[in-house]
C-alpha cells in the first residue's frame, strides 16, 4: 500500500469501504464493477452505475417470470400486480413513510413527477410558488403552470442556518431573502385576502446537485407552520402551505424520513440510486395532498367507466390508479427490488459515509493545491463557512480552476483532457442555473449578455468576457474507490498545477506560449528551405480524400475541397465523430473527364457524380453549418440509396451552391473560430490546413519516448494524414510554422489565421477495414501543445486573392514549390 493511501486511510478509514459489510470496496469493484477496469467514472449525481450481479439477477427474474399487464385478472397480470404492490411498500420503507399518509405513483422519472404536480395543482390568482434558488430546471418548469394560472412566483435564498429574531415572542431557525415576485403581464396581481381555499407551492432539493450542500429537512415544517413569519408578513404568503421535495440526487446516500419531516410531494428516480433502471421514478404524496391534485386527462388504466359518444367518465378512486396513466413499466418496476436489495445490503448509512470519506478527500486536497507562485489553482463551490440552512454534503464537488495569473481554465478544456485520462466527468451549470449563477457570481446582466453572446446549454463557451459559465463537477457513488479519487487529483496535479519545472521533481504543468501570427518567431524559425511535400483534397466532408502531384484553387480554396456533404433523414449532418465508419469512403476526381468517383467497401458499384452543375437530379436544399446558410442541391435516388449503404444509415448527398450563402450573426459570436473573411464550403473552421512533416516527426518522437500506448497494444505512430491536411509542407524545424504571419507558394498568396484545435478525430485509428478508438495522439499534443485552453496542432489559412478578383482557371499548386514564409 503506498503512502498517500495509508494516509486517506489513517484519516477516513473507519467509514471508507464497508469494513463492517458483507463485501468490501475492493471485493465489490472485482467482482460486480469489472467494466470499470482503467475508467474512472465521476458522474454519479448525472446517473449512477447499475451492479453487475444487479443485473444478472434482473434478467433471471425475466427470463424465469411471466409477467402480464397488470391492466387485466390473468394469472399473470395478478402477478405484475402483487410485485407492483410489493414495489410501491419497498418504495414508501425507503423513505420510511407509512401507507396510511403516503402514496407511491410511478412516473417516468422525476421530472414526470414534477410535471403532474404541477399540472394538477389547484393555483389560484391567489396562490404562490416559491423555490429555492438552488433547484434543478426540471422544478423551475412548475412556475409556467403557476404563472399561466394567475398565481404568483418567486425564488428565495436560506440565508442563515441560526436562530433569526422575527418578534419578541417568535423565533425562527433560517432567514429567508426574497427574490423578485413574478406575474404574467395578463394577470397582475391584486391586493386581496386569500379565501380559504387558497394554496401554495414551497419546492426545494435536499441535495443541490450543482455544489452537494444539503438542505435542511426542518424547512418543511418551518414553511409549513410558519411561512407568514419567514416572509415576513408579504401578503403572498397567506393561505395553506404545501411543500415539494426534489430528492432525485439527495436520496442516494441520504434518504429522507417522512415520518419525521412529512412532506407533501417527493419526487425521485431510481436510475439516481441504483444505475438501472432508466425512464422510471416515483412521486411520493401524502394522501391528503394528492385529494387536491386536479386531472383533467383521462387514459387507460385510470377510469372505471367512460361512454364513448356522450361526456360521461368515472374515474378510479384510488391514487395511484388514477395518476398512472396507461399502463406502467411494469418490467422496469419489477427490476427495482434487485436495486434496493443492493443498497439494503449496505445500508445507506455506510454508503453515506463511504461517499462522504471521498468527498472530504477531494475537496480538501484540492483547496490546498497551489502553483509555483503561490497562487490557488481550485475555487470550490460552497464551504463550511457558508451560512445556509444545510447541515452537511452530499457528495459532490464543484469547482473550477485557474491558471497562475488567475485567469481561468474553461471548464471544457477540464473536460476534454479527463476524457483522455479515461475520467468522466460532468461540466457546465448541470440543469441548476440559480446555483450556477449564485456561485459563479453571474449577475442577470452577464447571463443575458452570455445568450446574446451565443452561450447555451451544453456548448463549448465556457469562458465569457473572463468569467466561467459554468462548472466541473466529480460526484461518488456506492462504487467509488480512493483509487479513483487519487487518479482524478493525480490529473489534475499534473495537467493544471504549475510547478518548478525540475526533471524528476514531480509535476511540472507549463502552459505553452506557442506565438500566433501576428507575434513572429524570428530568423530563428525562418532559417532553412521549405517544400510543399502533397495536396490532399476532400470532396465529401469527413469522408478519405485522395493526393495529386497539382491541383487548382478557387476562391473557396482548393477546387471541389469539401463542396459535398452527407445529411441524415432528421436534418443531422453526418460526420465521423458520430459516423466513424465514413473514413472508408474513399473519394477521386478526374478532372479530364468531369467525374467524381466514390468508392465504399460495403458497396459493389462504385459510384460516379457528374461535376457538371446540369447533372442535378434532386431539389434544392437550405443548409445551416457552423453559422453559415447554404444552398445544397440534392441528387437522385440511386445517389442516396448507395450513400446510405455505405455508411450504414438513410442519408442524402448535397452540394454546396456559394452564390446564395451568408452569416447568420455577421459579428461572430464569441468564441466563434470559423474564419468569416472567406468564402467557405463546408469546411470547419477555413479554406486550407496546413501540416508539417518535421512536427509531426517531433510528435512521433515523444510518443516514442513516452512509450505511449494504444488502447489495442502497438505503438501509435502519427502520419501526416492523421491531421486531415490539405497541405503537406517539409524543411525547417518542427513548428516554424507557429510564426507564420503569411506565406507565399509559388506566386499564391495565403494568410496564416492561427493554430488548429484538435479534437478527438485525430484518435480514430482505421485497421483492416475497421474504425477503432485510441487516447492518441491528441493525449500526447495536450501535455505540450495546450494553449489557452486549446490544443494545437498545424496551422489554418486563407488564400488571398488580389482586389476580390476571381482566380483563374490555371492557378495551381504544385508539389515541390518553394514555400516562402512572412514574405508579403
């Protein structure tokens, strides 16, 4: 055992790893977790990972049981409905509810859940829903029901968790600070008194899912008893006072005690405990506050009677019958006591401590990491020292970094390096964007600057005007090990820590300075000859391209360069990150007889296209990429039917037609690196990508000497091809090409627009008619070619045409031209 683990254990072991359990973490991990072998997975507040003997057990259950839809009296529908009843009491024990006060309805998860309540609640003009600003997406979609119904709606923030004075003879545990109140314009509100009939929605998670702090359970009663008091005497307050609980993340490792803190609604999802299954939750109400729930919506499964030609309907009685529309997933509800016997064999209060152990271990280690300047690299989200109505954590961390001059790393670039350390885990606000913007510190200003900026859920802006838009989040589970922790601390240790840059002495983290154009490397770089070494063009974006010793330009760059594409039936275009396999689909012109020929090894034939602009069989299509609108023009039948085979998926062939393109946001958004000064075809990022043979010959060599491996066993080794170049250069010294301002070949005129961000692609490894995936070499680039947040990797450019003239015919480029650097 080494060390630092002795250490974790001297401190954290007599809750880490089920010492007093039928198994330990180790035991567990070898035996019922052997896919996580090499992957460390952080995303358990996302979705937690199912038991392999969990599963097993599932599909014995299937494969020896005959259950029948329980909406009939056969022998087998009598059986999915006792295992039903069976589920729904395991259900309510989890939560230590009694079938007297509770229902369990089953929904397709707890935003199905949350969506009933809200649907059916009985909003007034008097009513009010107040939320915590703490609370998912999911629970903030509630407030369209109560703002479409009159009622009014605002957020709150726990500010306190110490006894807060209201009057001399009334103390209260938490102080509340109110947000603004909102009303649909059409129904401003009315000072009145509420009748008596009035009712009110209070909502709050008992686990924030975005920084793991805990809420106080004793809001329910306090909400309950004394909201008139918390707010303060707002005339919004009157009348009766329901509560919601979102404990779909909370539950996993601190289940709520109804008998205790008797709330009115529970929503949770049973992917969130136990990994399996998916699409089902539960909502968990007291009986007298499901009597208020109102339905409109009638189904199979939830009426006793109905008439089909007259307004007649007798709905059923019971709770649960009369909120389950249609027919349940039975099959999935059958699989929830494998769940439950899981965790019931770890008990919850092992499992809570084992995940808290981790928790504690990551987050102190990463507030005390430092760089060489002394400078903190981690600010996490929440701290003890927070004054919020919670008393503990979940286990959750929250966090983002920065670099040694305070500036921060995007969250993205957090993401993508773990991704090829074999780390999952979860970036962005996590559907939470009260907690996101109360923790990031983002007023209402930068979030609506940030949208108009082009910012949205799960895009790649994750630094705007200086500030993070969102978050990394590790989050541990019942599986988790130390072994996992240390491995995610390792990472971060040593892709974000700057230290002394000392061989042998430890980590050594430098952010590369690599120069962009307008910086200049100096004679330096510039000394030596260089050759254009081979062209390579791509008709049909992400498919193979073919070489030639010359070929023309136009003033979309090289002709015919990515002038095609491949659209799915739902409008998607088809690329190799989703469609690895269109790397197989090898592409030539001829350009003597005006044909190009595409070649697949799932189809016999191959394929010819006329380039002749008259040999359009298809009608002409509106094509939106990367922020451009096209004009694609479509081909026959025959044309698709080959293409769909050959990628293995229906799918069209379009054209790209210039004439009618232009920028839908002509200011560029922010973070937007598609060059905009040039006429594009479909291209990612700009006309031309230029590669140099002796950086990737450096490239090889520190693979080499890393004795990095392949996730298949054999060495990887980079060509110039794994870059997807259209221009080869040779001579000089690796990376001169970093300094280029511009350049000249021949007599053609091109401008250097920076570095190339590399991506997974570069990791797609084509053997024997196969697409299969490695860490490298993108890995290897990260440790010496990350650059404010990208990794770079040859050099984009833009061929200049003098006065807007178009380029004639014989323009060409030819392998073995002088190249001359900064020369205009």
């Amino acid at each position: 055992m080494d060390t630092d683990k002795e250490e974790f254990l001297k401190e954290f072991g007599a809750d880490y790893g089920y010492p007093n359990g039928p198994k330990t973490i180790d035991e567990i991990r070898a035996t019922e977790f052997k896919r996580l072998d090499g992957l460390v997975y952080l995303d358990h507040a996302g979705a937690t990972l199912y038991s392999e003997l969990q599963m097993e057990a599932v599909f014995k259950d299937l494969a020896t049981s005959v259950y029948g839809n329980p909406h009939s009296q056969s022998d087998s529908s009598s059986a999915t409905c006792d295992l039903m009843r069976e589920a729904r009491q395991q259900v309510l024990d989890f939560f230590n509810a009694s079938p007297k006060d509770y229902k369990c309805i089953f929904t397709s998860g707890a935003t199905a859940a949350l969506k009933l309540v809200g649907e059916a609640f009985p909003w007034s003009r008097q009513s009010s829903f107040m939320y915590t600003m703490e609370n998912h997406n999911s629970v903030l979609g509630i407030r369209e029901y109560a703002l479409g119904q009159g009622a009014a709606a605002f957020a709150i923030d726990i500010e306190e968790a110490v006894q807060h004075v209201v009057s001399r003879s009334t103390v209260v545990p938490v102080r509340v600070s109110q947000h603004q109140i909102q009303r649909r314009s059409e129904t401003r509100f009315r000072e009145k008194e509420p009748t008596g009939d009035t009712y009110n929605l209070f909502a709050f998670p008992s686990e924030c899912n975005f920084s793991g702090l805990r809420f106080s359970l004793d809001l329910v009663k306090i909400i309950k008893e004394d909201s008139e008091k918390i707010l303060e005497g707002s005339p919004i307050c009157k009348g009766c006072w329901m509560v919601l609980i979102d404990a779909a993340k909370g539950c996993a490792t601190e289940p709520l005690d109804l008998s205790k803190h008797p709330a009115d609604f529970v929503v949770i999802s049973f992917y969130k405990l136990f990994g399996y299954p998916t699409g089902l939750g539960a909502l968990i109400a007291r009986n007298d506050a499901a009597k208020l729930l109102k339905k409109d919506y009638f189904s199979g499964g939830t009426v006793a009677a109905s008439i089909a030609d007259i307004d007649f309907v007798k709905r059923r009685e019971g709770v649960e019958e009369l909120f389950e529309d249609g027919t349940t997933s039975f099959l999935s509800i059958a699989s929830l006591r494998h769940g439950f016997k899981i965790l019931n064999s770890l008990t919850i209060s092992s499992i809570s401590r084992h995940t808290a152990s981790l928790t504690m271990y990551v987050r102190k280690t990463l507030l005390a990491l430092r760089h060489d300047n002394g400078a903190s690299v981690c600010t996490v989200y929440g701290s003890d020292s927070l004054k919020v109505s919670c008393h503990e954590w979940g286990p959750i961390v929250s966090f983002n970094l920065k670099r040694p001059d305070r500036s921060w790393f995007g969250y993205r670039e957090v993401e993508k390096l773990a991704s090829l350390s074999e780390i999952q885990l979860r970036t962005g606000c996590f559907c939470n964007p009260g907690a996101c913007a109360k923790y990031l510190d983002l007023s209402h200003s930068d979030l609506l600057s940030n949208v108009e900026a082009g910012h949205v859920c799960w895009d790649d802006y994750d630094v705007v005007n200086g500030k993070p838009t969102g978050a990394v989040r590790v989050s541990f589970g019942y599986m988790s090990t130390y072994e996992d922790a240390k491995k995610f601390i390792d990472f971060v240790r040593s892709s974000f820590v700057s230290l002394p840059n000392q061989t042998g002495c430890g980590y050594h983290f430098r952010e590369m300075s690599i120069p962009f154009p307008d910086e200049g490397l100096g004679s330096r770089l510039l000394a030596g000859s260089f050759y254009l070494n081979s062209i390579t063009i791509y008709p049909i974006k992400s498919c193979a391209g073919f070489s030639t010793e010359s070929w023309p330009l136009s003033n979309t760059g090289l002709g015919y360069d990515r002038e095609w594409l491949l659209k799915s039936l739902t409008g998607e275009i088809l690329t190799q990150k989703k469609v690895p396999e269109m790397c197989l689909i090898s592409t030539y012109i001829d350009l003597h007889q005006g044909i190009l020929f595409v070649e697949s090894p799932r189809c016999k034939e191959r394929l010819q296209i006329n380039l002749k602009s008259d040999s359009y069989n298809g009608s002409g299509e509106e094509i939106c990429f990367r922020g451009q609108r096209y004009e694609g023009q479509g081909y026959n039948n025959e044309v698709n039917i080959w293409f769909s085979h050959a990628v293995g998926q229906p799918c069209c062939l379009l054209r790209c037609s210039m004439s009618t393109s232009y920028y839908l946001n002509k200011s560029r958004s922010v973070g937007m690196c598609r060059d905009g000064q040039s006429r594009l075809n479909f291209s990612n990022e700009a006309q031309f990508l230029l590669i140099s043979k002796e950086s990737v010959s450096d490239l090889n060599n520190r693979l080499s000497s890393n004795v990095k491996k392949g996730s298949f066993g054999v060495p990887v080794e980079a060509s110039p091809m794994t870059f997807r170049p259209n221009l080869v250069i040779s001579g000089g010294e690796p990376y001169a090409e970093d300094g280029w301002r511009n350049l000249k070949i021949g007599d053609n005129k091109f401008t250097s627009l920076g570095g190339c961000n590399r991506c997974q692609m570069i990791n797609l490894v084509h053997k024997a008619g196969q697409v299969q995936k490695s860490n490298e070499p993108l890995a290897t680039l990260a440790s010496y070619r990350r650059s404010k947040g990208k990794i770079l990797f040859g050099i984009l450019l833009r061929y200049e045409i003098d006065d807007g003239v178009e380029q004639e015919p014989e323009s060409l480029l030819q392998v073995g031209q002088e190249i001359h650097a900064n020369s205009f």
